[in-house]
C-alpha cells in the first residue's frame, strides 16, 4: 500500500475532507472501499459531480470483487444523491439495482436498508402512515438483530414521525429523542447522522416546536462546526438558522443565511435549494420588499417548491385580499398532510379577515390541529387566529382571552413579529370595548416592535372605526350611495350572500338597525361622500 494512499484513509478516519479527497486523488486506487471513501470525501465537499463518477467506480469494484451486498449498498447511495437532486429516474434505476442484487439473499443488514429505502422513505407521502410506522418498528428490529446502530436509528425516526402525523405527538417526540440520544454519542457514521439530524429538526419545524427546534439547531451547528468543510450538512443547518432568525424577526440575516444555502447547494439538494429561495421570499415580503419576494417564491416554484403560503401572503400585502383567498384556499385544497395544513389554515384566517369574510373555518381547523398535535407553536398560531376571528365577528370582550393567550405565548417562543400582530389586534379591541388607554399601550408595545424590524405595518382593521374590516368599509360606502346587495356584490365582484353577510356583521358591530342609519353612520364618519 502506497504511503498517499495510508494517509488518505487516516485523514478519511478523522474527516478531515478536503485532505482525504486531495489524498484520494492523488493515490487514484482501484479497491472498492477506498473507491467509496473517496466519493464520500469528495461529497462531503459539495463536489456531486466526481462523486458520482468515483461512487459508480465503486459500486463495479464491488461487483468486481465478488462483494454483492456492498454493490447493493453502492446502488442504494447512489440512488440517494440522485434523489436529493430529484433525477428520480436515475434514483429509481439505482435502487432497482440493488433490489436485483438481494432478491435472493433477503437475510442480511443490507435487505433491510434496502426495505427501509423503499418501504420507509419511498413511502411517506403516502396515506397509510400506520403501515410505515409498523414497517418501520419492524426494521428496527432487524437492524437491532443485526448489531447495526445506524439502521436502529433511522428506523427509529421513521417511526416517531409517522408517530406524529398520526397524532400520538408525544410518543413520537419520545422515539426521536431515543435516535438522538444515539446521534450524540457521535458513534454513527457522519453521513447518516447528519441525516437524522435534518430529518427531527424538520420535524419540529412541522410542529412549529420552535424551542426543541431550537436546541437542535444549535447541536447540528455545533457538530458542522468540527467539520468546517462539510457543504450539504452545513447549508441545511442555515436553512433552519434562516427559519429560526425569520421567527425572532432577523430578516436580513435569514435571508442573507439563505441565499448563501441557494448558491452553495444548488447543484447538490433541490428540496433544500428549493427551501432556501421560500425562506427567501419571506424575508423580502416581511420587510416589505415586495418584488423581490416575489422573484424568491417563484424560483422557489420552479424547483417544485409550493410558494404558499408565502405568495398569498404577498398578494395581500400588494392590497389585492381578493386574489390572495382565493390562492390559499386553493392551496388548501391541495394539501392533505394535517400538519402542512396549518401555516396555510394560519394565513387563510388573516387574509379571509382582510378580504371580510369570516374566517372560523379555517380558525376552527388550525384549533382542531392544535389539539390533535399539541405545540407550544400551533397553539399560538390557533389563539391567534380565534382572537382575530372573534373580533371579526363584533365580539371584543371573548377575543381578549384568546388574544392575550396568544401573546404571552409568541412572547415565550421569542417571535416578536407574531407578538406585534397580536398587540395590534389587543389595541382594535380595546378600541371598540372604549379602552382607550389599553388601546394606545398595546399600539405603541407593537409599533416600537414592528419600527425595530424594519416591517410595514401589517393588514388591520385599526385605520377603520369600530372594528369594522376594510372590506365592510367598502361595502358601507356603497350602501350609503343607494346600492342595492345586488349592485355592491357586482361592483365588489361578491356574491350577494356575501354582501348580505357584511351588511349582518356591519349592523351588528355598530349596533345600527338599517341601511338608512349604517348610510348616516358612514356620512358622519366620512367613510363616504354627499355628492352634490
């Protein structure tokens, strides 16, 4: 054995990855587990390209030497970076290859990673979550009967995750804090615990768990910190940073973190690249930035990134509320996974109120979620969004509770933004309840927050008396003018049942008892003009 190549697998051993790639290509070996090694080496730096040529000169060594079940997990890595990059042909053929490999030698570790590949992983976005989990446990099992640490681990996320979706949140938590108990004694190859990693903070960024997403953030930085070199795990850990600081209200560092993870991994992870560009556009959009964000959910878009809720978002801030409901329910009604459904039921509450229609439907179903899969996270969102509802519907006195509830909790996940929406909601109802002391402290508690980030003000029903809703306003106007139900629903493109439901909620905050009396309120208010 070459001296260069001794020291290429000592500098492999240590991670040290640019010397054991520089190494590797330098001793230019033909063995398949050196071969392995140094396309390992080369995608730790991000270069995909030599990886997947030294990782196919791996796998037919392999083959070479008689070593089938090291061919079949040769194809299955190979199948994986081709997924990440979504040729899913290319991944697909990979893992056909494998699966020829072990059809008749089923009683091995190998076997059951390719199990997992395919009944596991292949199988998440499908309907039968229970299935996955029993899978899952049944991997486990194997993986445990095989001495195989890394496969017990994996399995065992599986299996919290479908836990989750299934609802039982805390066995599920339970099962990842077990594999990440594994991850920290950093015993598993590099590789597969960057992937546990992702796949729990993911997790918790689905629960919008912030603390727990929080604290692992912090140990996947931590642990990319001893390996300054390592591109892919890194990026993915400035995504999640980026998600984090977008939370606290740091949109110039989240978006500069994300653009970074755009340049970096453009070649190597569509979904995270994909991902990077959506966190992009939000932090545009938050600072107001509108075409710019605009230009980030698109790209977004073209990686097969959903741009939602995010772009119906920018539709109402551009002040087209009309546009924007009709893009989130439309986005609802694509999106079956439970809990992919409630950023989406979260900005349909706001952008229903704008555009004045109610908005229990989807406030009841981010309540329902919040109780299925209890976070501290879904519950703020779900108090948030039954405060703005109850105060939509004229009822300030039952949208304090929940709007206080609402804030104290952003303030304990440390999201001031949310908290600053919140506040201004507190101030409307304060308003109409005559508290005009309360009002103007929650007011200025939010407008120093919101000065402090640099963000517009958000959509309100503040510049409007009487917490009517700028739609309500619209419709106020036009009756005061004559209009028939008929003659606003066609000028306001509604449906008459729509108008007739904003007359009901008109009288009912201003306590009015006709058209006659909501036209002289909106005359004295100035909310629409004597002609003549």
């Amino acid at each position: 054995m070459s001296e260069t190549l001794h020291q290429a697998r000592a500098a492999y051993a240590r991670r040290d990855w640019p010397l054991a790639r520089e190494l590797y290509a330098a001793a230019d070996p033909d063995g398949a587990d050196d071969l392995s090694r140094f396309g390992d080496a080369a995608w730790w730096l991000g270069r995909i390209n030599e990886t997947l040529t030294v990782s196919e000169r791996a796998y037919h060594a392999h083959l070479a030497e008689g070593g089938t079940r090291a061919a079949a997990m040769s194809a299955m890595e190979l199948a994986f970076l081709r997924f990440l990059r979504a040729e899913e042909s290319l991944g697909g053929a990979w893992l056909a290859t494998a699966r020829r490999l072990l059809t008749d030698d089923i009683d091995c570790v190998e076997h059951a990673y390719l199990r997992y590949f395919l009944e596991v992983e292949a199988a998440v976005e499908t309907q039968d979550v229970e299935r996955v989990a029993a899978t899952a446990r049944d991997i486990r099992a194997l993986a445990d009967q095989y001495g195989d640490a890394c496969l017990a681990a994996m399995a065992t996320v599986a299996e919290g995750r479908a836990r989750i979706t299934l609802g039982d949140v805390a066995a599920g938590l339970a099962l990842l804090d077990e594999a990440m108990a594994v991850v920290l004694t950093d015993e598993l190859p590099p590789g597969w615990t960057g992937n546990i990693y992702c796949n729990v903070i993911a997790t918790c960024h689905e629960l919008v768990d912030l603390r727990r997403m929080r604290s692992w953030t912090e140990s996947l930085e931590e642990w990319c910190g001893a390996m300054p070199a390592a591109v892919v795990f890194s990026g993915i850990c400035r995504v999640h940073r980026a998600q984090l600081m977008q939370t606290r209200g740091d949109w110039t560092r989240s978006e500069s973190e994300a653009r970074r993870v755009c340049d970096d991994l453009a070649d190597l992870t569509v979904f995270t690249t994909a991902n990077a560009h959506y966190v992009v556009g939000d932090s545009l959009r938050l600072r107001g930035e509108f075409d710019a964000a605009e230009r980030a959910y698109l790209r977004a878009h073209e990686l097969a990134r959903d741009p939602q809720p995010g772009m119906s978002l920018l539709r109402l801030a551009q002040g087209r509320p009309d546009v924007a409901a009709r893009s989130i329910h439309a986005a609802l009604a694509a999106t079956g996974a439970p809990l992919a459904r409630a950023p989406l039921c979260f900005a349909a509450v706001e952008i229903d109120l704008a555009a004045g229609e109610p908005g229990r439907v989807a406030a009841d179903e981010l309540d329902d979620l919040a109780r299925r899969y209890p976070s501290p996270g879904l519950r703020a969102m779900a108090l948030h969004a039954r405060g703005a509802v109850l105060l939509g519907e004229g009822r300030p006195a039952d949208a304090l509770l929940a709007l206080r509830q609402a804030c104290t909790s952003w303030l304990r996940l440390d999201a001031p933004y949310e908290c600053a929406r919140v506040r201004l909601l507190l101030a409307d109802a304060y308003a109409v309840l005559d508290d005009l002391d309360a009002s103007a402290r929650e007011r200025n508690a939010a407008e120093a927050v919101l000065t402090r980030l640099g963000a517009p003000p958000p959509t309100t029903t503040h510049d409007v008396p009487d917490g009517l809703s700028a739609r309500e306003v619209e419709v106020l106007a036009l009756v005061a003018h004559g209009k028939t139900n008929r003659e606003v629903a066609a000028e306001l493109v509604l449906s008459e049942k729509t108008v007739a439901r904003h007359l009901s909620n008109i009288f009912t905050k201003l306590g009015l008892p006709s058209r006659t009396a909501a036209a002289a309120y909106a005359f004295e208010r100035g909310l629409a003009r004597r002609s003549g």
